[in-house]
C-alpha cells in the first residue's frame, strides 16, 4: 500500500508552493498529514501558535472524513492540498465518502456536547476562510480553509 501515492511539489515563480497527498483513510495516517505542513510551515517562518492551529484544524478535517466519508471498513482516501502564498496557507480535504450536513448544529446528549460537529466548529474558529462542500445522501465531500499570515 502506498502512503501517498498522489504526492506532488511544485514551486510557481510567483512563490507559490504546493503540495498534495492521498492518504488511505485510516486514523494512523493523520500523522502524515500533520508532518507534510510541518515540513511546509518550515518553508516559511511561521508563528509556533500558527502552527499549532493549523495543526489542529487539519487533524479534524482530516480525522472527520476519515471517521465518518467510509463508515467501517475505512476503504477509501483522503486527498490533502496545502498551497502557501506569501500572506497565506490554503488547505484543502477532499474525500469521496458519504455526505453530510455543514450546517447541522452540534449535537447534545443530555446536557454534554456529543463528539459529532464540533471539528468543524473549531476549524471555524482557526480558519479566516472556510469553504464546505457537502450534501447529505450525496457522495463525496470537500472542506476548504485559509489562514492569513
């Protein structure tokens, strides 16, 4: 099995670099992910807290299609995009599981927060831009996020 067996680099003259992954979609390889904008964030000097972010908001978009696109079996991939600018880093997740609801509310079982929607919530927080793509009953499922440096 090939960890990523879709990965690019590229450098544009304008500075642009750009980098993809596909990953199976399988909780041990969020690491993966998590290292490649590491590695990128290394290109530029980014703020440790930055970083941090970034960090956090792409574990729960990745680990949100990894947990629920596939169901079970976890047969599938996760395609990674991260696109540093001089002012800044874009992440796309693509995968093409099932669907959901970008606007359902978090859910509550009693008076606790259940697991479900708060991953995007907190990309919301992290995130100057997010773009979701998704549809309940429909395959596949793109969420997209920008952070200003």
């Amino acid at each position: 099995m090939q960890v990523a067996s879709d990965t690019t680099g590229t450098e544009t003259a304008e500075g642009i670099r750009t980098v993809r992954l596909r990953l199976p979609a399988r909780a041990e390889y969020i690491a993966l992910a998590r290292l490649a904008l590491t590695g990128l964030a290394e290109a530029r000097a980014f703020e440790p807290d930055t970083i941090a972010d970034l960090k956090l908001a792409l574990t729960e978009a990745v680990s949100n299609s990894v947990r629920h696109a596939y169901g079970a079996d976890g047969n599938g991939s996760v395609d990674v995009r991260y696109e540093l600018r001089g002012d800044r880093v874009t992440i796309e997740v693509v995968d093409d599981g099932e669907g959901f609801d970008p606007d359902e509310a978090p859910a509550f079982e009693g008076d606790q927060l259940s697991e479900g929607g708060l991953g995007i919530a907190i990309i919301r927080t992290i995130a100057d831009e997010l773009e979701i793509s998704s549809r309940p009953g429909e395959r596949g499922s793109r969420l997209r996020f920008v952070k200003n440096l």
